[in-house]
C-alpha cells in the first residue's frame, strides 16, 4: 500500500489528514478491497518515514469512522462494509465546485458561461460511457 | 513532568550572547526539532542540557532534576548521539557496548547487534576505520541500548547520504514506534524534521523565535503571491502579520504568519500556497536576521 500513498510537504493539509484521505481514496475506488490488511502503524511509519503517532492518529480515525477495522492480534483490515461515504461525498463535490466558480469568476467568465463550459466537460467525460455513474 | 525544561537559559562569551534567556519546554512522548542557522546557539544550547557547560544564568532540567548538579545521575537514563561521533579508535563497536553496558542499568546488548545488522556495520571493525556515517549509526546503536527515557540527537544525519539518513530515521521510527521515547533533535534537514518533528523551535541570534506544533506553525503560515500590477495589495496584509515580501519577475510575494482565509481581498487576485517547514524556517530567520543588531 504505501507505494500508492504519498506524503506532500507542500499541502497545507497536515500529514495525517494525507494519510487518513489517501486511505479513504484508496478504500473508495477498489485499490484496498473489503478485508485487506493494511500495513502496521510502524510499517507504514517507516515507508514513509513520518512519526508513527502521526500514522497511528490517521488509522484511529478510520477505524472510528469504520473504514478500519482493528482485529486483536491480527492486525488492521478494511472493514467488511465500509460506510457509504456521503458526508464526505458532498463535502468534496461543494469544494471542487467551488475551486471551479473561483477560476470561472478569476478569469471574468459570466454564469452563463461558467455553465455552459460545465456542461460541455460532463458530456465530453460521459459521452459514450455507460450512464452508470452513480457512486 | 515535562524530560526537558529550560529556564531562561543564558550563556555569554565574553561580550557576546550566545544564548538569551531561552526558555522551553519538551513535553513527554513528544518529538521536538530545535532548528536554527550556524551560530544561532544551538551548540551553546545543546551543551548546557547535557551537562557540559554551565550556563551564565538560568538552568536546565533533564528529567525533572538541574543537569549541571546531577549529570553522572541523570544522563544513565538519556540516550545522546553526538554531533562528533567520538570514541577510542582502536575500539570495536561491541567492545564499545561492553564498556557501556557496566554504565547502564537497563543495557540491550542483543538490540545493538539487531541494529548494526540493519545498519550493515560490523561488530568488529575499530572505530576509527568506519565512515563517518557508519559512526553514527554506531552512536545511535549505543544510544537506543540503554532503553533511555530521553534521547538527545544532535544533528543525527549531518553528512550523512541519502541512504543512511533514511536507516537512521527508520532507527528511530521504531524506536519511537515501540517504546514512544521522548526524542530531542537538532538538526539541518529540515525535510526529515518535517515528517517526524511534532513540536519545534526556532533559534535565531541566541533567542527563540518560535516554538509550537508543527501542525499549527503549518497551518498558519502561507505564502500569498500577486500580480506585480497590484503591488498595492500587500500592504492590505498587514493584519495577516507578513513576515517577509520579496519580488520575483512578474510577481510579489509575501510570506504570512496569521493567514486567514477570510481576510483576503478577493479583487486583489491572491494566490495562495502552502509552505515546507524549510520555506517557513527561511522566511522566519531571513526576518530576523535583518531586523537583527
């Protein structure tokens, strides 16, 4: 797992914010399926070479928002049914709109046109794809 | 009770401060990086907390107890690596460990030979035929053995290559994963510190100038750049407390210690980026530096 994590000194959020979404992103698109172990707190301390507390405050809060799943004696795992992320879901989509609207009004766009553009890229992306995008 | 205190810490050279009444404290558990520039005093500093040097004025406190009174006492239970490996040349690293198991009550004989193994630095070769990273490995290896409350690493990776920096910080790692040893660093890489450091502290012409948690000195501190056409715009940062604007090419820039996004003039077209603790130690010891005597 820890060649598919990265730890970015320039982003402003703290490192085990990094790694708690970097986890949570892996968890969300398969790369860490339902029942994987995931690396020791030390491990994955050592692989990125970051303060084990730092690693171990990240896995407390996944374990407690039931992505983890901590198993006595055996290790950390992806829990059996991770929660359906909605909260965070809308979260991300109210940011990502408006990192858009910012660069839209930056660059002296109208509404109409920030729109317009919007539509043009969804169709571009799900032109011939299944409609199936739901999650 | 906190492993290391110190209270308004002096020490003069003749006429010249090296060290003005710092004060500072490392909490239990806590990994704390003391940074600053050659000369800022952090070897005045680092000295007085193990023993070596009697401050002017004010005291150190190792575990609880004043380190230039108590030292034989305390340092059994503080693991120090040295920024000078030293030792008898002609002195193999497990004979070093025999020498220090009779000076230590809790001595890990078997984890030294684990670490040198991981180092790949053998038992048996003198000292004084290692390289200078291969000797401080060995001080680390010492260090960690006697199962100290408290380590004092003073600049544990100065010289050293990218490889053996990084077995040193995984060294540490798990130490600190095993047994969450207090750990207190001096150090030039400030990458490292960045990722392993907790707490830190600036030292600037023998002052601290900054101490907190990594996490809120990161959060607090930005880099705002504009357009040079809205050069007016920095001064509308006065109350995100700037500590250094510069100019580049087409742009201004200014480094702030108070960002809040809320108070940022939208029509001045601001941009934002975070910044390394290395761009922080910059922007804050480049400021004193020149408003300095």
């Amino acid at each position: 797992m820890a060649p598919l994590l990265r730890i970015d000194s320039r982003d402003a959020r703290p490192i085990w914010r990094q790694i708690e979404e970097g986890v949570q992103h892996l968890v969300a698109r398969g790369a860490l399926p339902a029942g994987a172990v995931v690396p020791s707190v030390r491990d994955l301390a050592r692989d990125l070479q970051v303060n084990p507390a730092t690693v171990s405050k990240a896995y407390q809060r996944l374990t407690d928002a039931g992505v983890l799943t901590v198993r006595r004696g055996e290790g950390t795992f992806v829990a059996a049914a991770p929660p359906p992320p909605e909260a965070r879901r809308e979260d991300r989509l109210h940011d990502e709109a408006a990192r858009y609207a910012s660069v839209a009004i930056t660059l002296g766009a109208t509404r109409e046109e920030a729109l317009s553009t919007f539509e043009t890229a969804w169709r571009s992306l799900t032109d011939g794809a299944a409609e199936g995008e739901a999650g | 009770m906190n492993p290391i205190a110190l209270e308004g810490l002096t020490v003069r050279y003749g006429a010249r401060l090296a060290l003005d009444q710092v004060s500072l404290a490392v909490p239990e558990g806590a990994v704390y990086a003391l940074l600053g520039r050659n000369g800022a005093g952090k070897s005045s500093l680092v000295r007085c907390l193990l023993g070596e040097q009697k401050p002017t004025s004010g005291r150190a406190l190792l575990l609880g107890r004043d380190v230039w009174s108590e030292r034989a006492a305390i340092l059994s239970e503080v693991g120090v690596v040295p920024e000078e490996p030293d030792a008898p040349p002609s002195m193999t690293a497990r004979r070093l460990s025999r020498f220090c198991s009779r000076l230590y009550p809790r001595w890990d004989a078997a984890g030294i030979e684990a670490r040198l193994k991981r180092f790949g630095v053998s038992p048996d070769t003198p000292f004084g035929k290692l390289s200078k990273g291969q000797k401080g490995q060995v001080m680390l290896s010492l260090a960690l053995a006697g199962t100290p409350r408290l380590l004092v690493l003073d600049d544990p990776t100065l010289g050293l290559d990218a490889v053996a920096r990084k077995a040193v910080f995984e060294e540490l790692i798990g130490e600190l994963a095993d047994r969450g040893t207090t750990v207190f660093l001096t150090t030039h890489d400030l990458a490292g510190a960045e990722r392993i450091a907790d707490r830190v502290a600036v030292l600037s012409q023998g002052r601290v100038v900054l101490e907190e948690e990594m996490e809120t000195l990161k959060q607090r501190f930005r880099r705002i750049s504009f357009p040079n056409s809205r050069k007016e715009a920095v001064a509308r940062l006065e109350t995100l407390a700037p500590v250094a604007v510069a100019s580049r090419g087409w742009e201004v820039e200014a480094v702030v210690s108070r960002y809040d996004e809320e108070r940022l003039v939208r029509e001045d077209e601001p941009e934002v980026s975070a910044l390394t603790l290395e761009e922080i130690f910059i922007a804050v010891t480049g400021a004193a530096g020149e408003t300095g005597p």
